[in-house]
C-alpha cells in the first residue's frame, strides 16, 4: 500500500508500523531511486503486505508536478504484484494523474450528500481521461450508521450511474 497523502497520511497508523523512511524519501532523491532502493524503504507488514509509508509529520510542503509519482508507481510496479494507492481527500494535478494511469480505481465513499458529489466529479473526470478503461469500483463506507444522513445505496448507484461492490 503506497500512502499519497504526504501531509496526513494514516496507512502506517493503520497497521500499527512505526516508519522512519517512506515515499517521501523516494520523492526526495529520484536520482537513487531504483527497485533495491525502493525494497528498502517499504515496511513489512506480513508476508503479503508491505508499506510505503507518508510522512509522520509536518516538516514540508509536498508542492509536487503533475509526473511526480510516475517513477515511485513505476518502480513499486518492478518489484511487487499489486500496488494499491491511497489518495488524498484533496484534487491535484499529480492525484488527477495518477488516478487517470493505474490500471483499477476504487473509490471508497460515505452514503452522503458531500460524497455523492465527490464521486460523481470523479467518475465524470475518470470518463473523460480514461474512455476505454474499466468504469471505477465504488465501495460505500459507514452505510446505516444511526442519527446521520444517509443515501441509500440504490439511490447512491442510480445517481453516480455505477452499483457499489460493497457497502460496510
């Protein structure tokens, strides 16, 4: 699982790794970058699971370009199986790029109005940048949580034009 929120990134937490090195040092020194480089700086998690992990803190500003991740995703593609990317809740341009290059999207989203939105914008922006790739996977998240809002997920799939895999 490769961590793409650099600011607040929560992957790591997540899976109880205290790291010291992550994306941010693949970032940093693209000119070292390589497979055995990036190896190193993944956090093993299990046999089948390792991390690149963001940052745990606030000392930069990730400013990134548009290509900024090509290499990391390219590289992660070199030496492991399968790559799940986990994007910011924030528009990029690097996000918009990676989200129009990788080979699956899933969006994970709550049954409400913001989401509903949010989604749509994506799926919408998805159509235009990627019309002959796979219509993104959406999984809806905190679905019958009592005294919220809530769309249900029929009425979620008929406005996004897409049936949700999963509603947790």
């Amino acid at each position: 699982i490769a961590d793409l929120d650099l600011a607040f990134g929560t992957v790591a937490l997540n899976f109880n790794q205290e790291t010291s090195q992550g994306i941010a040092d693949a970032l940093n020194s693209p000119e070292r970058l390589d497979a055995q480089y990036l190896d190193g700086l993944l956090a093993r998690c299990g046999e089948h699971l390792s991390i690149l992990a963001s940052p745990a803190n606030l000392d930069r500003v990730y400013d990134l370009d548009a290509y900024a991740f090509d290499l990391v995703i390219e590289t992660l593609a070199s030496i492991v199986p399968w790559t799940i990317i986990d994007l910011p809740h924030y528009w990029s341009a690097w996000g918009k790029r990676v989200l129009s290059t990788v080979d699956e999207v899933v969006i994970v989203a709550c049954p409400d109005l913001p989401s509903l939105r949010n989604v749509k914008n994506i799926v919408d922006s998805l159509e235009i940048a990627r019309p002959n790739d796979k219509t993104p996977h959406i999984v809806l998240n905190m679905v019958g949580v009592p005294r919220r809002p809530e769309i249900t997920v029929s009425e979620f799939a008929k406005a996004v034009g897409i049936e949700p895999v999963a509603a947790i």
